[in-house]
DNA sequence: CTGTTAGCGCCTTCAA
DNA sequence: TTGAAGGCGCTAACAG
C-alpha cells in the first residue's frame, strides 16, 4: 500500500541521490544514467512512493483532473457519458469530478468557480438551459471547454451532441410510414437544445409528409418523469386524441406509459409512442414501438478525446461540433402485449 | 469571473497589508480589526481573488474532495446515491472524485491508489466483491472509509446499507400470502454481500412458510441484464417451473422480463415477480407485482454524513454500520396487463 | 491585531 | 549526468 507520507525526499535519502533526479526519473527524464534509475526505482518500490499529486499540481499547474457537471447526476443518460468519460480519461491519468448544477444556472455557476478554483484542467457539461456565458470560466486561465449533449450559446466551445432532429425526424416518419396521420407531439422546454432540435425533427417530418400540427396535441413540458404524465393526460381529456406519438426523451416517455396504465386505460388500448432515448427497458414498455438510440458510450469517449487532444495542444483554435447519429429501434413482441 | 492568475500576494499588495492577514480574512480568524477585514474583502472582490484550492492543500493536507468508487458509474443506483451525495457534501464545499472499478479487484485497487495519491479527504465506496484487505489504503494515514450498499470484509469501516434480508423476506412473504407456495429464486453471486442477503431473506421466509427450496429454481447469476435473461431461461426450461419469483435486483428483473416478452411467451400468462429494487418503470413492467424500495436518498445522505462526522473527528473510534429499512410496494393495474 | 518566516512536496532552471 | 536552490500559493507558528 502507497504510504502518503513518504516523500520524495525519502527516496533521494534512500537510493543517494537527490531529489531533481528522482523527479527526473519519475517523469522519464531522458537523462539519468540507467544504473541510477534502476536504484531510485528499487528505492520507489521499497519503500511503497506514491507521488504527491498535490504538490505535483501547486507546480506545474496542471491537476489531471476534468471537471464534469450535470444538470442532474441521477439520469442513466449522464451515468453512462461518465463511465464511458472515466474509461477514456482515466486510462491517461485523469480523475473525474463531478458536480450537479440541480437545473439551476445559479448552481451552475458556483460550481463552475468551485472547478476553477480546483485548477481542473478541463471541463465537460451538460449546461442547464442554453446561456452559456458564465461558461468564460477564468480570465487569464482558458481551459478546455466542451458542451455534451445540449449546447449552450455565448461562449466558444467544442461539442458533442447526437443528431437530435434528424433521430426525432427518422422516428416521426417511421410512424407515419406505418400509416399515422395524426401524431401527437410531447416534448420539452425550447430553450433547452435538445428539446429544441428534436422538435424541430418532429415538425419537418410531418411537413414533409403533408401532415399538419394539431396545437391540441403538440406540448411542451419539462423533461420529467411528471412532465410526460402531466402532458399525456392532458392530451387524452380532449377529445379525439392521436393514436400515435413521438415523445421527446425517456422521461417523459416513462411518465406519459404511466399514465396509461394508472388513469388512463380505457383509452390506451391503440396507443403507439416512438420515443428518444432507447433504455435496457424501453422494449418492455407497453406501447413503445420505435426508440432512438443515442451512440451514448461513443458521445462520452469522443468528449473524452476531444479533452486530451486539446490538453495536448491539438485541435488548433477552431471549435469543433460533432454531431453523431441516432440509430431507431423497432420493438414489439407480439402486437400489444 | 475569478481569475486564477490573481494570488494572495496581489490581495495583500492591494490592500497594504501581509498575506498573513489576508490568510486570516479568509479563514474567518476572530482577530482581524474589522476596518482592515473591509478593506481586503473589497480587494478580493475587486480583483476577483479566488484562493488557490490547490495550494492551500498541499498546506493544510486537506483537498476538501471525497473519493467515490463504484464496480460501475452506469447504474441508476449508483448515481441516485451520487446524487444525494453530492447534494450533502457540495454544501460543505466538498468535491466528489467519482471512479469506477468495473467490477475488479485489480481495478479497484488501483483507483484506490489514485485517490490516495490525490489526497482524497475520505472514500465511500461500493465494494466489488467481499474481499477489503485492500482497502487499507494507506499506511501512516488513515482517512474516513464508508461502505455503502455493499460490505467488504477484512477492514474496519463504517457502512451504509440497506435491509437486504428484511426486504427479500417480507417480498416472499408477500408472494406466500397471495397464495403460492412454490416460488423460484433469481439471484446473484453469494461472494457480494447484497446477493447473499437477500438469499438468506427468501430462504427465511420460505422456511418459516414451511416451504421447500427448489433446486432447479434456485438460481444464482451476476446481478446483470443478461444474468436475468438467462436464469429465467433456465428455469422455465425445466418441466414444471413455478409462477412466481422473487428476483434479486432491478437488472435481473429487466433480463427476467425481457426473456418472457422475447423467448418465453408461451410461459408467461401467470407469472408474477417480487423484485428488489424499486425503479421509476417497476410499476410499468408486465410481471412485477411487488417491489422493494431501498432508501436510496437516505442512503447517500447517511454516507456524506458519515463522512462529515469523521472529517471533524466525531464518532469515536468504533465502526458504526447503518442499516436502513426498505419498503414493499404493491403494483398492479388491473391484473395482468 | 499584524507582519515575518518557514515550509507543505514537487519541478526546473542553472551550474557543475 | 547530477545537484543545489528557488519558488508554485497558501497557512501557521512566532514575534512584535
């Protein structure tokens, strides 16, 4: 077991050198004669050294450390990017800190500063809405800055976010092309991109295919559990509600099944949804046709690339958006089960 | 913005005084003049001063962050418990250095080692097996160590877990007094403390019933989709299996089910589950009629407080394990749905 | 009440 | 190829 408390200098005393040679060889200085790096190793090994990474940091202001911020921690969605993150990070040394800014711009700005004032070498998020200019971390200090999954405006960064209107688009006209002509629309606050963006995939499907929007069944909520409850059950007490559906998230899809199976059951018996987001669940909600898969794992590793190379100095000064594609999922077992 | 460039020198210059007063300003030291306490406040603000987190710990060999390990971020336990972690220790001006172990002792030995090497103020962690000689982390230095969900043997560390046994039992209790009286069992590997106590609870309450195990549908897999998958494959393969299940947690449950949905349809008119774990889509999937809720809210509370106590050196010197009650929750629309 | 001084453990010129 | 010395930014005696 690593022994915090010994010290370089320990090593040095050790192995009869000093100090700027075990630094050196710690950090593979070319220069150290070969005899005296197999001693100052045996010293290492002996004696159980552990670098301080702390006082390594005061140094050479680098910390290894990416700092990760969510509007929420508790989503599958973000748990996911953060394994995939770790995996990629963590192979290089890196260590993940994360924070939730609970939805709240207030929040997300005290932990912005509390990541600055951490000395993180980068910082990945999932901004809370789409104002971005408390995103300018630290005048003097700029550090890398990539948005993931939602893309916040007035502030220059690199990016990662699937292909939200065209997943939503490809989902809309599967339904349409299994014969809806009504679909009803649930989804989730514009300012928010992603919202936003699959929206817009729902509308240019149904415009395409000489469907009109019924602003009856077109709604926006929250993105929740709640809000996919509340807006299903509002649809369905008007009358003449769609049979089909495009639902904007996985939340929301949990929420609006829930109602259907609680309150809603006399009218539930032809619903179809086709919903963003596939789950290790999703196949098994009741009236899940399509899903749309996001390329989560490859979201997280690319953010994470995208990090290292511009801790590395590549990537030059432009910033880069890299939208990935969604792939739709086609369930259902037996017809309704 | 803050700017990181901005040291305690260019406060003391500004404000004409040490940086040893300013130190003071800032750690809220009672003997400061309040005339010179304005001044520096007023030049911290006007140069946008933040303390610089890393050097003050390499001083005070306190990083203010708590690591957390877990066998795998991508879980919806996990990162609720994150969550209400995070929430508690935020508010205390502590960071999380979230790591994953991906369920090896190898891995999670290392990860141990880089968060000792950072100097982690304490570690909660979800053990990835029952095996904790390693989790002496270091020598010389002992920090805080919670357990949390699972235990791990051979180290002294407090821990927060659930009422594994209490909950399997009164979930098969609950399954018995519907009725049946043969119930088979989806569980998990028995080195990992969860999966062996809410074995015990099934077994408990059958031999209570004056039931008998069943061999054949007594299954033992890895707490994973794919592990349900099979183990319900397994058993309805025998001739003769029973209807009802109690399923060792929310993975197995969603395998479980989506073997009876793809592969087992012909089998499934009557079969009802018990699982543990209550998820945001338990009530929505077709077997599940009971389920059982860990406080996971609490849980991750009770951990950041533990963790709290230890840090101002409250608790003594004895190793306190919590165990939190669950509770069952019925579901069932409208009988089979 | 405030300033001076001396490190925390490491890296990095500059000399040798 | 190696060592000595200084300093990263902050805190904590110890004086005054």
């Amino acid at each position: 077991m690593p022994n915090v408390f010994v010290t370089m200098r320990d090593v040095a005393l050790a192995s009869g050198v000093s100090t700027a040679t075990v630094s050196r060889v710690l950090n593979d200085d070319a220069r150290v004669k070969d005899e005296t790096r197999v001693h100052v190793k045996a010293a290492i090994d002996k004696l159980g050294y552990k670098p301080n990474q702390v006082a390594r940091s005061l140094k050479t202001r680098a910390t290894k450390t990416v700092g990760v911020v969510a509007p929420e921690l508790a989503s599958v969605f973000f748990m996911q990017l953060s394994e995939s993150m770790e995996n990629e990070l963590a192979a290089h040394g890196y260590s993940l800190i994360v924070c939730s800014s609970r939805e709240s711009l207030e929040q997300e700005k005290k932990r912005l500063q509390l990541l600055a004032a951490r000395l993180v070498d980068a910082v990945v998020i999932i901004p809370s809405s789409d104002r971005g200019e408390h995103f300018n971390i630290a005048r003097g200090k700029d550090i890398p800055l990539v948005f993931i999954d939602r893309i916040a405006l007035g502030v220059q960064a690199d990016a990662v976010v699937s292909d939200n209107e065209g997943g939503a688009r490809s989902a809309t006209e599967a339904l349409i092309a299994d014969g809806y002509k009504r679909i009803g629309f649930l989804g989730g606050d514009l300012r928010v991109s992603i919202a936003r963006e699959r929206y817009e995939g729902y509308r240019k499907a149904m415009e395409t295919a000489g469907l009109s929007l019924e602003p009856d069944f077109v709604r926006f909520g929250s993105l929740h559990i709640e809000s996919g409850y509340k807006q299903m059950a509002e649809m369905l007490a008007k009358p003449d509600a769609p049979e089909a559906y495009f639902i904007v998230n996985a939340d929301t899809h949990v929420g609006a099944t829930n109602y259907l199976l609680t309150e809603g059951r006399a009218l539930r018996e032809k619903i179809v949804f086709a919903s963003f987001d596939e789950m290790e669940y999703s196949p098994l909600l009741r009236f899940c046709r399509y899903s749309v898969r996001q390329p989560v794992e490859e979201m997280g590793r690319t953010a994470a690339r995208i990090v290292l190379d511009r801790l590395k100095g590549i990537g030059g000064t432009e910033r880069h958006t890299v939208r990935l594609a969604t792939s739709l999922i086609r369930h259902g077992f037996d017809g309704p089960i």
